[in-house]
C-alpha cells in the first residue's frame, strides 16, 4: 500500500494535472490526518475490493472542507494586509508604499534583501522601512547569523491555523 504522505501529493497533483486547482493551496492532509481511520478503511477497500463510490466522496468531502477552511484563511490574510496598509499610512506615512507592505505578505518573514529588490531603493533605506516597520509593530525583527530576518508574526499565526 502507498505510503500517506506519498497518496497526498499524488492527490494534490492529480487536483493541479486535471486543472481543478492551479497552486497547491489546499491542504488535504489536515482532513485526512483528522479522518485518518476513515480514509485508511476506504483506501484498503478501494484496493483490495475496487470499491471506489465512499472513497470519492470522502476525498470530495475533503476537497470541501478545506476550501471553506482556505477561503477563510485567505480572507483573514486579506484583513490583515488591509489594516496592516492602513496602520502604516497612519503611523508612519514617510515610508508607506503598498508594494512594501504587500512584501510582508508574500512570506512571513522578510529581509533587507528583498526590500531593495522589489522597492529599487538603497540598503539603508531598505533598513529604514523594516525598523520603522518594527517600532510600530507591525514585524519583529530576530537575529540570524549575520543577518536579520524581520518577522511577520500575525500572518505567521493565521498561516498556522
């Protein structure tokens, strides 16, 4: 029998190969880790008796329940960066630029790097933004080696719900 973690990437890329979803957005395993007596009896049932009508629905079911739970996992990282935008222009309007907070949000974490790449602005200025992103609470930054990573914490905390 196929390992798990082998048959959700097999499902996953059977979702993106069949276009019905165009990312891997959705993450199966939750369902299937929490209906994981379930899904092992219909698995053993498709396999060795071909029965495949249960085993359908419940991996349509869990299609279901885990686009509901992105979609709502997408829409509070929508209010987060639409408070995050207003939060800047209201503490500190000198350094807000939408393509800088939007960066925040394209991973939980950010650097000095990334911030003179997407902005086309010197390292100092780079630094600037993220410092004074910090002092009004919006990162935090760690240090990592010799460099520093600037920490997007609330959208790390809706990213592991």
């Amino acid at each position: 029998m196929m390992a798990m973690a082998e048959q959700r990437i097999i499902n996953i890329l059977y979702l993106i190969l069949n276009d019905l979803i165009d990312i891997p957005i959705l993450y199966l395993s939750s369902y299937i880790i929490e209906n994981k007596h379930d899904y092992y009896r219909l698995l053993n049932q498709t396999n060795k008796l071909g029965e495949w009508e249960e085993w359908i629905i419940f991996m349509l079911k869990a299609v279901e329940v885990t686009s509901i739970q992105t979609i709502e996992k997408i829409n509070t990282i929508r209010a987060l960066l639409d408070n995050t935008i207003e939060k800047v222009q209201i503490n500190a309007p000198k350094i807000y630029k939408k393509e800088l907070v939007e960066l925040l949000f394209e991973q939980p974490y950010s650097k000095i790097e990334f911030v003179v790449n997407r902005l086309k602005v010197e390292r100092k200025a780079a630094s600037r933004y993220l410092k004074e992103l910090e002092k009004i609470g919006i990162l935090e930054s760690q240090k990592v080696g010799r460099e520093t990573l600037y920490i997007n914490k609330k959208l790390i905390e809706i990213l592991k719900k």
